[in-house]
C-alpha cells in the first residue's frame, strides 16, 4: 500500500487515541502533591493530629478542582468515623475463693466501667451463643449480678483471630444477661507476657457506635492450675470479689476523603473501581516507633504513603479529564498506621453498595529499592495480570509480582478490608526485591523524606497506578479472585454467583 499524507495522519489520530492524559502527565504535578503530603508543616499525617486534617483537605481540595463529586451520605468529601483510644483499667483487685490474683501480672482488666463486686463466679463455656448452629454456652445458667469465666476463641475456632474479632460479642452476651464483669481464660498461642505488655497499653479503634454496645469490665486471666479457678471451670461456682478502676476513653471524628467520577457507559457506569490510599502515617517524636533525633523526629512518611496518595491524586484529575466506562471511587484513607481502620471503616459503611464495586486498587508500600519495576500484591488472583503488565510497560517498567511473601504484604494494607467482603483487590507499591537495608534505611523512618524520593520514578509509578485504573475500568471483563482464592468465596457471597 502507497504512503499517503491522508494514511500519515491517520496513523497520528489513532496515536493520538491511545494516549489518554496519564501519559503527559508532568512530574511538576505528582512532585508537588508528594512535598506538600511529606512535608514538616504536616508533621507527619498522624491520625487525629491537625496535620492529618489538612492533608484531607488538601486531598479533598484537589478532588473537587479535578471536578470529582461528593458523594451522598459522605459531608462534603469526607466520611467522618469515630476513633476511639481505650487505656486499660490503672487499678484492679480479683480474689477468688481464697486465692488473689495480681493486676498485670495473673490477669488483665482491659476495657469496661469501674466496678466493685463481690458476688459469684461462673463458668460459660466460650460465652457463645449461635442460635442458627443451635449453640448457647448459656442455656441453664443464671449469671445475673455474676462474674461470668469463658475461654477465649470460639467453640470451632481458637485462633488469635477469631479470640479478637468476638469479644465485642460475647461482652455483649453476657452484659445482656445481666452479668457484672467478663473475663476470659487466656489460652491462646502467644506468650502471656507478650499478652500482658501489648494489650496492657492504650489501643486506638474505630469507636463502637451500637446502642446495645457492652460496657461491662472485660479481662485476660491466666490460668495458675489447681485452684478456686480450676472448681469453677468444672461448673462449680465459687466467691469472688473484683475491683477495677474503670477504663479511659477518648474519642474523636475522624474523615476518610471520598469522591466519586461518574463513568461515561450507560450501563457500565452502575459498576464501581474504587481506588485507595492511606494518606495518614504516625506523626512525630515516640509516635514515630523509631529512633529520632532532637535534629529530626518527623516521620514524614514520603514513601508511605505520600507516594501512593499522590498516584491516587493523579488518578482523580486523569480520569476525571477523560472519563471511564465504569465510574471510579476515589477514597483517600485514613487510619491505615493504626490498624486500616479508615477503609475497614467504609468496607461497613460503604457509600455505594459494595456489590456494585468491582475492585479495588490500593496504592501503598514499604518504599522501593528498585526503580525499574512496581510491585503487585496480589498478582496472579484476580485476572488482572496482563492490565498490570500493560500499564506499567506503557511507562518503561517491569513488575514483581507478590515480592517478599513471607511479610504476608497483601493482607498489611487497606485492599484486605475490601477482599475480606469479597471485592477482588490488588496493591501496586513502588518496585521492592526485599526488605534490606536500602529499604529499612527509610521503612518507618524519620528520614523518609520528599528530598530523598526518586521524582522521575514516582511520577512514573503514579502513571502507571492511573493507566491500570482506567484499564480496569474500561474492561467489558469483571475482575474476579481465582479459583480456591482465600477470598473467592466472600466473593461469590458478595455477588451473588
Ligand atoms: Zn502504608
């Protein structure tokens, strides 16, 4: 076929096509949204602190000049959420029978209103109830004005996870049932010093906003043996006199950021790709959990995650410029260094159904020591591999896919509050090959700073992020977690397969 002026320009429109804005994105643009999120003035994003409500701002700032839009049920851009810090009991005397129990060394007062009893002891089981599997550890026990001894776990499951995850319920149980105080026997897998330091200090959570929310004295005891304790685990009641001082708490509203760009298919554009990023880190000084210096005690936290909330920020003003077919939830995160607790948050409160949300792409990682490549955690489980692949190739890198499993990466960042509710997710976090020296250099460090950030790479990350999403988005095919996923079946019970 012959050359012709008209084949030419041809050839330069279908070019012209295939960029879409990520691909002139200027470094300028990511550069200046990384030193803003990093910088002293914000004194290190952490949760609650005033530089972590001008960070949301500033996100929220650019959300609308990109022309993203509130969503309903969100004040604005924001999605306030109540962040509760609980300090355990300071002072707690426990005698059973003849025996006495030391506070912080036998056993444990953790949370719950002061208290001063002396009363009886019983035993419940698990303190389970699951009326659906016919199971109630108190069928025929009157624990009223009582002090009610479960075992920690559940009947089927004695996993940490599982111990965790039910004591709102079982405090639940039992103060419903009119018992004074609860207290679990210990036995799980850590050592019970561990136990006695972690869980002995103050804990941060997303506060329980439940009207039926228990307010009972809750502990950990260790069990010593041959005892009073012992007598009543084998269903013997005994006396028991215990004391707390009562826990403290504080609270405050915190805010996720949260927008959303309406996708351009009329149909598509009832399916949802949400994208998020922590944009909180631990703040400064003791907060920071790392050395510091009089010199330098702000852990800026560049790389995590002002990196990845920079890619999300350039994702919002891409995909806003030049719509998608699917529209796109753009949630900034909050919460993340304290336990992901801004996106477990909106996994339960979510503004859009979550069945409407087809996946979810987290930005967010360690740091990077190799700048030729992204990471995808995740990779290989959701179908979404050649997307990765492409995009990332579009700007000059490779990726690794799940680098350094042994640190379990994927379920360490906010995509694991979505894949638990079943949505397939995948992290992208800059190029890392392991956890050495190069990367602890700045992992959690004070010097984790915007001077030492590689610009030209994080620009490129940030358009790699933005080219995946609008990939994803625009792709007839749904993401969906591969077969014997340990997600898949939440997410054939999300979706309704
Ligand atoms: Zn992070």
């Amino acid at each position: 076929m012959r050359f012709t002026i008209f084949s030419f320009l041809l050839t330069l429109s279908s070019l012209a096509l295939a960029q879409s804005p990520e691909h002139t994105a200027p470094q300028y643009e990511v550069e200046s949204h990384l030193r803003f999120l990093a910088s002293d003035e914000l004194q290190g994003r952490r949760t609650g602190e005033p530089g972590n409500f001008i960070a949301a701002r500033y996100i929220a700032e650019n959300f609308r000049a990109f022309g993203a839009q509130p969503l309903p049920g969100a004040d604005g851009y924001f999605q306030h959420f109540p962040l509760e810090t609980v300090t355990p009991p300071s002072a707690s005397a426990l005698k059973i029978g003849k025996t006495a129990y030391e506070h912080r060394k036998d056993y444990l007062m953790m949370a719950g209103d002061a208290l001063n009893a002396k009363t009886t002891a019983v035993f419940a089981g698990h303190g389970w109830v699951d009326a659906s599997a016919g199971h109630d550890d108190y069928k025929g026990l009157d624990v009223k004005g009582k002090v009610v001894f479960v075992i920690s776990g559940l009947p089927d499951d004695s996993s940490p996870m599982a111990a965790f995850n039910s004591i709102r319920d079982k405090r639940r149980l039992a103060q419903e049932r009119g018992a004074v105080a609860i207290i679990e026997l210990y036995r799980l897998g850590f050592p019970w010093q561990f136990a006695l330091q972690y869980f002995g200090k103050s804990s941060t959570r997303v506060g329980d906003d439940s009207p039926d929310k228990a307010t009972i004295p809750y502990g950990w005891l260790k069990e010593k043996g041959n005892d009073a304790l012992a007598e009543i685990v084998k269903g013997a009641p005994q006396k028991i006199t215990l004391s707390s001082s009562g826990a403290s708490v504080t609270r405050k509203m915190v805010p996720n950021v949260i927008a959303v760009i309406p996708g351009s298919d009329p149909v598509l554009k009832d399916e949802y790709v949400l994208l998020s990023a922590h944009f909180d880190h631990v703040g400064t000084g003791k907060n920071g959990g790392s050395p510091f210096t009089a010199a330098d005690s702000i852990f800026n936290g560049a790389r995590d995650n002002a990196f990845g909330t920079s890619a999300l920020l350039l994702a919002a003003r891409t995909l806003a410029q030049q719509k998608t077919k699917r529209s796109i939830i753009l949630l900034a995160c909050n919460g993340e260094e304290m336990g992901l607790l801004g996106s477990l948050y909106y996994a339960d409160h979510p503004l859009i159904p979550l069945r409407q949300t087809i996946f979810n792409l987290n930005a967010d990682g360690a740091g990077y020591n190799e700048v030729t490549k992204i990471s995808a955690i995740g990779h290989g489980r959701t179908g979404t591999d050649e997307h990765i692949e492409s995009a990332a190739a579009a700007f000059g890198l490779g990726v690794i896919p799940n680098p350094v499993p042994e640190q379990g990466l994927f379920d360490r960042s906010d995509n694991v509050s979505f894949a638990a509710k079943g949505v397939p997710a995948v992290c992208i976090s800059p190029g890392v090959t392991g956890f050495d020296e190069t990367l602890m250099k700045y992992y959690h460090q004070a010097p984790d700073e915007a001077a030492s950030v590689d610009m030209p790479y994080l620009l490129r990350y940030c358009q790699s992020f933005a080219l995946l999403a609008r990939r994803i988005a625009d792709d007839a095919a749904k993401p969906i977690w591969k077969k014997g996923d340990k997600y898949e079946s939440a997410g054939m019970k999300l979706y309704q397969k």
